[in-house]
C-alpha cells in the first residue's frame, strides 16, 4: 500500500465523521485547518482508522501526530508489521 492510497482511503472516514462531504484532506490538513477537529474527533478518526486498517494505534503512535500526512505514515507502519 502507497501513501496516496491511504490519503484515499481515509477521505471517507474524515466526510463521515466531519459530516462534510466537500472536505478535501492533503497531506498537511490538521485540526486548525477543520474547525470541528476537536479530541472527540481525534478519537473517531483514529477508531475508524483501525478499523479501515485493521490495526492498533497505541497512545505512545499517536502522541506526535501533527496533521494527515503523519496519520497516513503511521498507518502505513502499523500495516507493514
């Protein structure tokens, strides 16, 4: 899987819980640039995330997460495990 791939895979996840279906992700969209991203949104992303993945965001993965581009990165770690 491809860092492309995953910013793609994830649009649908930001539509749904963002309720916002014009919302265009880019690697350096972050909770500033959405005005509703707030931590219970932070937390639905990264459920949602896991489930998309099937993976296990620990607290430690997702401390120093700054925008999308490091969500789609660490998906990407966690995948290749």
């Amino acid at each position: 899987m491809k860092h492309e791939q995953v910013l793609e895979a994830i649009q649908p996840i930001f539509h749904e819980i963002f309720d916002d279906e014009s919302l265009i992700i880019t690697n350096e969209t972050n909770a500033d640039d959405i005005e509703e991203w707030d931590s219970l949104a932070q937390i639905n992303l990264v459920v949602e995330m896991e489930k998309k993945f099937s993976v296990k965001f620990y607290l430690d993965d997702l401390h120093d997460l700054k925008n999308v581009g490091d969500m789609v990165r660490l998906v990407l770690a966690k995948v290749s495990q």
